[in-house]
C-alpha cells in the first residue's frame, strides 16, 4: 500500500527539479518506471510513509549533494530531511555556487560545521565537540555534510573554496557502519544518516539521533525486503524500536 506523501522536504525539492533538468529519465533499478512510491521512493508494496517519525530537532543539517545522489532511491539524505525539519539541500558543481547555500552558511543564527575526516585537513581547522543545540550564545549548530560517494566527497572538499573557513568535524567513533544499500570500501565510512546521527548525538540530541537510527534501519529492512520480492515483519525488532522511540509524522 502507497500512503500518502508528506509535503515534500529540501532533498524531494532537489530531486524534482534535477529530473526536470534531465535529458533522459532516471531509471533506478528495482522495480519498473513509475513504480516508486512519491514520498519514500519505495516499491509501493514496501512504502513506508506512514512509519515517517516526528520529533522535535533543534540543530540544522546542510546537504551539499553530488549530481545524481538526489535520484538514487537507496540515499539516506532523503531520510534525515524527513527527520530533522531544518535541513537544506543544494546540488554541488564545480564551476558554481548556490547564492542561497552562502546565504545559509553566513545566517548568524547558524554555527555551521563541514562534517569531515580529519586526517585529510590541516589540524587547525578541527575540531572534535560542537555547540549544543541549546548554546548559550544562541547559534543553531549546523552540520554541513557532503552527501556522495567517497571519491566524489574528497573532491567536492577540495574544489569547494567556500567551504574552507568553516571548522571541521571530525566524527570519532568506534562504531562500524551498518548501511547495507551501498557499501564503502572501508567499514569505518558511514552513510548519510548514520553521520547525522552521531551529530545529532554531539549536539545533545540523543533522542533524535536514536531515531534517526532505527528509521534507517525500517528503510534499510523495506528496501532489501523489496528488492528480494520479500513481505515486510511489521511487528520485528527493527519496527519496534522505531515505534517506541517516535511517534509517525
């Protein structure tokens, strides 16, 4: 069953007009076109739009997004916009610049930080604790990540001169990345969502960063179980912690 979708968020808006700009359209594999369901771009069969959780998030997340990520039914992006109300997404090119992406990271009610590994930027510039989501100087943290894959991230990092006065983020975590849509080359790189939940964690919101987590997992579960022509459990673990921790949008 297809339910129906929410009002679409920064990473929908972002998906829609790069289809717009599309020569061809983007067939995704998976299911035939047109098959996917609007809200979570799901098989309709698998849809799931009505476990999409609300909680309050007080922190902000900037996805500076590769060209075809927004398109790409298995990116966690589109999960965190469902989940932290104020993310933003923009599209990264080479030769320009969003006037609106440096109009958000110039906002002073923003502390933004670019989300990055520390061994590839010069120890100057990281920094390992941010500003809780309540700071007494009143900024917001904002936590720009690079949603792409690995090779294309460390050159949106180097070819993103507007990026480099921002602090970055070094996530130290010994937790191994879970994700099994698309695997990284190395355990240790984590998946959109999975970074914005230990954000989400460093910025004293460990209730929303739980959340986030076990939405991953329910996607994660529905995803695989369509792809293998599977029913979904919707009373297993995985449905259960997402129940008990939010209640649905």
């Amino acid at each position: 069953m297809t339910y129906p979708a929410h009002a679409p968020h920064a990473v929908s808006l972002l998906r829609s007009a790069r289809l717009a700009r599309s020569s061809k359209p983007f067939l995704a594999r998976g299911g035939p076109r047109g098959e996917r369901c609007a809200g979570c771009r799901l098989l309709p069969s698998h849809c799931i739009c009505a476990l999409c959780p609300a909680v309050p998030v007080h922190a902000g997340v900037c996805l500076l997004m590769a060209d075809i990520e927004p398109l790409k039914p298995s990116n966690t992006g589109w999960l965190v916009a469902d989940v932290v109300a104020d993310t933003f997404a923009f599209g990264w090119a080479r030769t320009e610049v969003n006037p609106a992406l440096l109009a958000l990271l110039a906002d002073p009610q923003w502390q933004p930080y670019l989300v990055f590994p520390g061994e590839f930027v010069d120890s100057a510039r990281v920094v390992t604790d941010v500003q809780p989501a309540d700071g007494q100087d009143g900024k917001r943290p904002l936590f720009v990540l690079l949603d792409a894959t690995w090779p294309e991230a460390r050159k949106m990092f180097r070819k993103s001169p507007y990026l480099d006065k921002l602090p970055v983020l070094s996530l130290q975590s010994d937790q191994l990345s879970s994700y099994q849509l698309r695997r990284s080359q190395r355990d240790e790189h984590f998946c959109t969502s999975e970074v914005a939940a230990l954000c989400l964690a460093l910025a004293g919101e460990a209730h929303a960063a739980q959340v986030l987590e076990a939405y991953l997992d329910v996607f994660t579960n529905h995803y695989l179980r369509a792809k293998q022509q599977l029913p979904v459990d919707m009373e297993d673990a995985a449905h259960q912690r997402l129940k008990g921790l939010a209640h649905p949008c």
